[in-house]
C-alpha cells in the first residue's frame, strides 16, 4: 500500500542513511531484513511496524517522532535530549504500548503507579 505517510516515513530513513554514509545493505543488516525490505520502506511502498522504526530511531539516534511527525521535519533529537523531554517519552511509551496485550498495559499500569508512589515517598523524606 503506497500512501503519503508511508513515503514521508521511507523519505526520512533514506535521509538519514545518506547523511550517515550507510548503505542500504549496511543498513538492512543491522535491521536483520532484505536490502528488498528496507528499499520498500524507503520508497513509501510498505510501511515499517513500530518496533522497526523504533530500531532505526536508536540506529541514527534520533527521536522517534522524527518519523511520525509529519509537519516537523528538523525534530532530530539526540538522546540526551529525548531523555528529558517528558512528551516524547510518553509517546515512545504509548507507540510500544499500542501492541501490547491488556495483560502487559495492565502491569506496566500498575508498574508506573508503583514509580510514581515510591518517587512521592522518597521527596517526602528528604
């Protein structure tokens, strides 16, 4: 399926490939597909699942929404800069989160209530 989306997403991982000076073989390995696969994705023929994109976020070091931003092209971020921007994690958590099983986002629910708690805890205590 070939959409506006899926060629934006392709054109920003042949972007970013090119200015790294990696080729397409490079970079396929690294991802564990066919140089087929990834030359799908960079002409918007095929549209990479989340966790794909996620890889190549980490792979170039940039902010995942880089890729799902559509209207910001120049939101590369290093990974410094990801870490304490609160908003991009949250949507890096909520895309890994869009997968999962009601089991796993129950628990992580529950997971993130518990880091919340203890974090209350301990300012209290200071």
């Amino acid at each position: 399926m070939f959409n506006k989306n899926n060629k934006e997403i392709g054109s920003r991982i042949s972007q970013l490939r090119k200015e790294k000076g990696i080729t397409q073989q490079e970079l396929a390995w690294k991802l564990q597909m066919t140089i087929t696969c990834l030359s799908r994705y960079e002409q918007g023929h095929r549209m990479p699942r989340m966790d794909t994109i996620d890889k190549i976020a980490k792979i170039f070091n940039v902010d995942l929404n880089y890729f799902l931003d559509y209207s910001n092209s120049n939101c590369k971020k290093t990974q410094d800069e990801r870490n304490n921007d609160k908003e991009t994690m949250i949507a890096e958590i909520l895309m890994l989160l869009s997968n999962s099983s009601k089991t796993i986002i129950a628990d992580t629910k529950k997971h993130i209530e518990l880091l919340i708690f203890k974090e209350q805890m301990d300012k209290k205590v200071i």
